[in-house]
C-alpha cells in the first residue's frame, strides 16, 4: 500500500517512479541480449524471401544480358572493352579505377560476381577465416547457375560467421580492414552488409523484371 497521489493509501500499487526504470531496464536486456539473433534472423529472412526467390529460373541468356550499351558485366577472359578487368579463371569481371561517371550499368551478372567477391568474399576473409579473395584473384563463374551456387555458399559462410559472433564479437570493432570504419563496432559492418545485399538483389529483380518486358528485337 502506497499513498497516492492525494495522499490516500491505494491498494496493488508500487514505487511509479520505479516501475518505468524498471520497464526500461528489462526492455533494454531483452534487446541486447537477442541483438545476435536479429541480425541473424534479418539475413536468414532476406535470403529466403527475397535475395534467392527473385533469380529463381535465371538462365545464361538473361543473366549476361546487357539492358544498355557500354554495360558492365562478367566476360570470357581477355574478350572485355576495360582494361582493369579482373579475375583468376576463365572469366573476368568488368571494372575500372576510377570509376567512370555516370557508373556503368551493370548486367544481372556482374551483380552477384560483385557480391561474392568485393562484399562478402573480402569480409570472410578479414574476419571469419575465408581464403583472401579479391577483384583480382576470384574466378568468376561463367553461368548463371554457378554465379547462384557460389553466392549461396558465400551468404551462408558469411551468416554462420554472424551468429557465432555473440553479443562481445558485436561489440568489437572490426579492425584496419575495414579503412576509416576501423574502430566502429562489428555490429555496424553486419548491417553494412545486410543493406549491400539488398540493394543489390533489388537490383537483379529490377533486371529481371526489364528482361521480362524488354521489346521484341526484330
């Protein structure tokens, strides 16, 4: 029993000042202690529903199709108009330093080619004990259905690192590889890269769609 606000005792009521502190602080646990699991569970969900679902279907064709001229896109080594093309195998990917302005259009293609390699290759590298990979050193696959295994098999690599984290892996920055992003927590490089794996998938449903309606060629 506690005095109200008139002064009179009421019946069932705690400490008010205490109770939204104490709300606040719960609250605050439960998030922080499941922050791992969202992550995890923001990535596993983007995959399924959406980053893998899209290119379901994608054959040669469309995936090298090139919607504009002067397109970036993966290539039979040495067959390419750029001179940085780059790549270990028989395929290259186009590229150039500095990049032209406007940036070319890129092909469905050179899409997950960059994804593989520049976003979630490196990191695994850097961070989760992947073999060094680079622009320069991958092998680039040549149809669409390798392009989507090897992106497959990065994603999942890179989700399992993720979740083995924990809270304290989160909290840690993630070191000179990441340049002027160095002392930002991991936490932030996880997010960087769930918004570069949607942005870029968007864009291979956005091909995909302009593939399904491009114009008939005579």
């Amino acid at each position: 029993m506690v005095p109200s606000r008139e002064g009179v005792a009421r019946k069932g009521s705690a400490d008010a000042s205490a109770r939204p502190a104490l709300r606040k602080v719960a609250y605050r646990a439960r998030v922080t202690t499941d922050c791992n699991g969202l992550l995890v569970d923001q990535l596993d969900w983007h995959r399924t529903h959406l980053l893998r679902p899209r290119p379901a279907g994608l054959t040669d064709a469309e995936c090298f199709w090139e919607p504009a001229e002067g397109c970036w896109n993966i290539r039979p080594a040495g067959t390419g108009p750029w001179p940085a093309a780059a790549g270990s195998g028989g395929w290259t990917i186009d590229h150039a330093f500095p990049e032209p302005a406007p940036p070319p259009v890129t092909t469905t293609a050179r899409r997950p080619g960059h994804l593989i390699a520049g976003v979630l290759g490196t990191r695994l590298a850097a961070h989760f004990g992947g073999p060094e990979t680079d622009y320069g050193s991958f092998a680039y696959a040549g149809t669409a259905e390798e392009a989507l295994h090897q992106l497959d098999a990065r994603y999942a690599e890179w989700v399992a690192g993720v979740r083995g984290l924990g809270l304290d892996g989160l909290e840690q920055p993630p070191g000179p590889s990441e340049g002027p992003f160095a002392e930002a927590p991991m936490a932030s490089l996880v997010l960087h890269i769930t918004r570069e794996t949607a942005h870029h998938g968007a864009e291979i449903g956005t091909l995909r769609d302009l593939w399904a309606h491009r114009p008939p060629t005579g």
